[in-house]
C-alpha cells in the first residue's frame, strides 16, 4: 500500500451525549425500534429550521445512519442540507433539546434552530 490512505467521511454524526440521550428515550418509549428522524424544513428566522422527531417505519427515500444501538433516519431532501453535520444535545437554561452542528449553515439564528446556507 502507498503511503496515502483512503479516507470516506461519514456523512452525519451523532455526539456521544446524543446517543445517550437517545438511549434513554427508546427505553422510556419501550421501542427499540425507533430512530432519531432529522428533518429541515423551510421557515424559522434564517430561511430553514431543524426539526427531530421519533421514527419506527423507514421511508424509501429515506437514509439510515447507525451509531450502534441508536440509528438516524434522514430523508432525501433534508439529506443535503446535513452532510457533515453532528447532531448533539444539550441541557442548559435554554432547556433540554437535540441540535445540529452545521458546517454548510453561512449563517443561524441565536437560538440555533434556524439556519441560511
């Protein structure tokens, strides 16, 4: 083997406090099936927002990205808007929420729910 190695980037991450936190919730709910689905949608102060939901039932177009015993569901359209991104979570004055690490956002909201690329 040469001395350069291939690299393939993982398209979207999950912090370890995410999955954590995920953990905890499919126990509460009793479900092992579900999933973190990660969605952006138009709106919010910046032009997109990001939405989170749970996920048993996978779309066709959906992609499915696996940290183990957790899983993110994305849908096609919101794919592109994610690469390269982590979803985190957080606990703070601003409450308990899940957030998205961005890279491709060229400008957010302060609250960082809503984003410009």
């Amino acid at each position: 083997m040469s001395g350069a190695e291939s690299f393939v980037p993982t398209p979207l991450m999950l912090s370890d406090a995410a999955r954590a936190r995920l953990r905890t919730l499919i126990e509460e709910e009793g479900n092992p099936a579900l999933k973190l689905r990660v969605y952006v949608t138009g709106g919010g102060c910046s032009g997109f927002q990001y939405g989170f939901d749970f996920a048993d039932e996978v779309g066709e177009d959906d992609a499915v990205i696996e940290f183990g015993d957790v899983a993110m569901v994305v849908d096609a359209l919101s794919y592109q808007y994610l690469v390269g991104s982590t979803v985190d979570f957080e606990e703070g004055l601003a409450g308990t929420r899940f957030l998205v690490q961005n890279p491709n956002a060229t400008t957010t909201c302060g609250c960082g729910a809503s984003f410009m690329v």
